[in-house]
C-alpha cells in the first residue's frame, strides 16, 4: 500500500514538474518602443532680419549764439522746455543799437539833402555849359558832386539796414521749433565780444534719425548670397524698422530706412546705414544706444524648426533625427536667427528629415522608436514680433492641423487595440 502511495505521489510531482516547465517555455511579451514626437523638416519662405547696433541722433540741432555784444538782460524760457521757432529766447542790452539807428537815420537825411542839392546844381548847370555862360570844368565838377551824392545816399542806406539788423539781433530768437537745453549763460554776462558766443541749444527731435553701423563683413557675405541665390534682395524703398529699446523692450513706433551709405568707414570698417522714427511723447532721446531689427533680403527655401529639438552644447548644436528605419541618428547643424519660439537652421537639415520634438530623454542615437508627429499648439510654435516669416502663422497651421488629423487617423486603423496618446507638448 505504501508502494503504491509513493508511486501517486511521484506521478504527482512529475506532473507539476511538467507544468511549470511549460509555463517556462511560452515567450515573454515584446517590449514596447519609446515614442518620439517629430516635424518634418519643410522649407519655407522667410524674410532675413538683421540685428545692427546704432545711436539716435536729432532730427535737427541749432546752435543759439549772440552775433552782437553786448549784456544780457533777460532770459525768456525755461530749460527744457519746447520752444517755437521766433520765439525770443534773449534779451541783449538794445540801447546802444537803438542810438545806431537813429544816427544812421541822420546820415541818410543828410546824404538826401546833399543829393538833392547836387541834383538841382546839375540842373542849373547843364543849359548853362551849352551857352558857354559856365565852364566846362565847372560842369564836369557839379556832374561828380551829383554822383557822389547818390552813392552817398546809397551807403546811407545800408548802414541804416545794418544798424536795425544789429538792433534785431540784440533779441535772440529761437532759429528752429524744438527742445531746448541749459542756459550757457546767466543774466549780467557779456556776450558777443570777439566771439559769436554759444548761448544754448535747440535740437529738433520728433523724428528722430538712428544711425546703424554694419560692418563691411557682414554686408559682403550677405550680399554674395545673394549673388549666388541662396537669398533675395529686398526693396529697401520705404523699409520698416524696429527699435530695440536698452532694456530689451521694442519700441512701438515703426521707423523707415532712409538710405544706406556708398562706402566703407576705412577707421572702422563698418557701413553706416540711417532710419528715421516718429517721436510723438519725446521717450527717446539723441545720444541713447538701441538696437534695430531691418529686412535686408528674403531666404525663399528658409528650415525652421522648434527651439526645443536643437540640443546647445560647448561642441555645437545637434538635432535628433529619425532615420528611413525608425532608428535615431545625432544631427550637427547650425542655426541662425531666432523666429519666434523656433530657430533657423543654416546648415545640417534638409527638406522631409524627420526631427524630434519630443521624448528626446527617452531615446538614444541608434535606437528603434516608434515615430509619431508632433502636434503644435498657439502655446508652442509660432513666429513672435521678433521676427515673422512671410507666409502667415494662420496657413501653417492649419496645414499642421490638417497633417496631425491625417496622421492620427492612420495610426488609429493600423492599431486600434492601443489607447490614444494625449498631444505631444513643447518641451
């Protein structure tokens, strides 16, 4: 009987034996791959901003000097303030001008007075030598008194025009409308002797110029590329200009390119180029340092692409891209300008490279993963007002709508049993 207990029992181990062997044997389930967010690499048309450093200068500056001596009596306005052109500004002592006048005024009566009394001798004289009842001398004399007389009168005149100009200017008027500086002088000083002394300064300001520099470099590589057709020209008849403010903020009146100069500052070697801005509430003032956005050409087949897919390092910059086999491979590029809340890249992409956006902690250079596109939002692409390329914000994203759509319906009928993944985000 025990016999045939332990013969039971041992059928019963190897049964148990045969079934955990078994379970060993089935295979265990497939990992699964870690997704990548990407955006194809599409080239788009985009104007080419540069960032150039520049000072403001006046629209005008008016130097007030005093043109006669004299003391000064008055000053009429406040410092700083706005003054209107013809506006009296100085007051010189006028006393001794006045006295000018009135005696230049004596000197042309009595230069009249004489003319006249050559005029009439002249009379008397002409019939008088054609009788022979005066000499010829005599008459030739009262012909040079008269003419003398008459340029007598005519110097008369002029020194009366001159003795009211200085009377004139003993009343220092402002030349110009604008904003004018500090007194350089106080009441009591003399002024004007010797010297056309500088009394203060009127500098005109709304608008206001800004003087870029460019340096000869810069110019030249942006101009052999347009020479080869990498870039357009644009036409700078009219060009919108924005200011950056010291503080990083944008100035809100948009100015306009006024011209860009013919040559090279051999001191420097920099291009100077000028704009002008509207200055309605005087914020800006000549002398400040700024920076200027300008449209200097157009990049017609310009890669963009987000911000968060370029890794910065002390080696250089590297976007992840998936390969024809779902495989990941390191990208090395080069970017440029900021667009937005994307970069340009210059060098290492090209149109239909799938780079990605998304997941980049999750997958490693040479890695299977499963590739799905990125669904942009408002919140995570976009150009800002740095800088806005041509085609509009609108029409690309409703092409990245429509393409997600597309995309999310295909990977709904390849794998239905699988849950829908929520939108990929900016990183």
């Amino acid at each position: 009987m025990s016999s045939f207990l332990s013969l039971r029992n041992a059928g019963a181990i190897f049964a148990m034996a045969s079934l955990l062997a078994a379970c060993g044997d089935k295979a265990a389930p497939p990992a699964q791959l870690p997704e990548a967010a990407f955006v194809t690499v599409t080239p788009e048309k985009m104007v080419v901003e540069n960032e150039l450093p520049g000072r403001l200068e006046s629209y005008r500056t008016a130097e007030v000097r005093a043109r006669v001596p004299g003391i000064i009596l008055k000053r009429a306005f406040e410092e700083g303030s706005y003054v209107k052109q013809g506006q009296l500004l100085f007051q010189i002592d006028p006393r001794d001008y006045k006295a000018s006048v009135q005696s230049a005024k004596a000197s042309l009566t009595r230069a009249e007075a004489n003319k006249v009394q050559a005029d009439l001798k002249l009379k008397r004289y002409t019939p008088l030598v054609e009788i022979n009842a005066v000499s010829k001398q005599e008459y030739d004399d009262a012909v040079a008194a008269q003419k003398q007389a008459a340029a007598d009168v005519d110097a008369a005149k002029a020194e009366l025009v001159k003795a009211k100009l200085n009377l004139e200017y003993a009343t220092v008027t402002a030349p110009i409308s604008g904003r004018i500086g500090r007194q350089m002088v106080t009441e009591g000083a003399l002024v004007g002797q010797n010297e056309t002394t500088l009394l203060a300064t009127i500098q005109q300001i709304n608008p206001i110029y800004l003087n870029l520099t460019q340096s000869s470099a810069e110019l030249l590589k942006l101009r052999q590329k347009m020479q080869n057709g990498m870039l357009k020209g644009t036409d700078k008849t009219g060009l919108n200009v924005t200011m950056v403010m010291e503080d990083g903020s944008i100035y809100p009146q948009t100015g306009k390119l006024l011209f860009s100069d013919i040559s090279v500052d051999p001191t420097t070697g920099e291009v100077t180029i000028r704009a002008l801005f509207p200055n309605p509430d005087n914020m800006i003032l000549p002398g400040m340092f700024v920076r200027a956005r300008l449209e200097q050409a157009v990049d017609e087949n310009a890669i963009i692409v987000p911000q968060q897919a370029v890794q910065h390092s002390n080696n250089g910059s590297t976007v992840l891209v998936i390969n024809q086999e779902d495989k990941i491979e390191t990208r090395n590029v080069k970017t440029g300008a900021a667009v937005g809340n994307r970069w340009l890249v210059t060098e290492g992409l090209q149109a239909g490279d799938r780079v990605v956006v998304e997941g980049l902690q999750k997958v490693r250079p040479g890695s299977p993963v499963r590739a799905v596109p990125w669904e942009a939002t408002s919140n995570n692409t976009g150009p800002t007002e740095q800088q806005v390329p041509v085609e509009s914000a609108e029409k690309a994203e409703t092409t990245e709508q429509k393409e997600a759509t597309e995309t999310s319906g295909a990977t709904s009928q390849a794998a239905p049993q699988q849950p829908a993944s929520s939108p990929a985000k900016a990183e």
